[in-house]
C-alpha cells in the first residue's frame, strides 16, 4: 500500500498516471531487480 498526497486541483490528473505507470510495469516481462528499481522510482515519484 502506497499513500500519494497532492493538491486537490491535481488529483485526478496524479491517480491517472499513477494507473499508467503501474499498467506499463504489469504489462513488462520484469526481473526482481528491475522490479525493485520500479518500486524505489514510483514511491520516490508519487
């Protein structure tokens, strides 16, 4: 579980790149490290 806090005017815009971002790595065939990289990347991004 991840909490993301933004503006108000802005949320929607986030939570839909947050829904983009995390279907792209779904769709990838990943290893544990790049996973790992992906993790650190979206919660240091979000």
């Amino acid at each position: 579980m991840h909490t993301a806090f933004c503006d108000k005017r802005h949320s929607q815009e986030v939570f839909d790149n947050m829904k983009k971002d995390l279907q792209e790595f779904i769709d990838k065939d990943t290893t544990a490290e790049e996973e790992d990289i992906f993790y650190e990347e979206f919660t240091s991004k979000y």
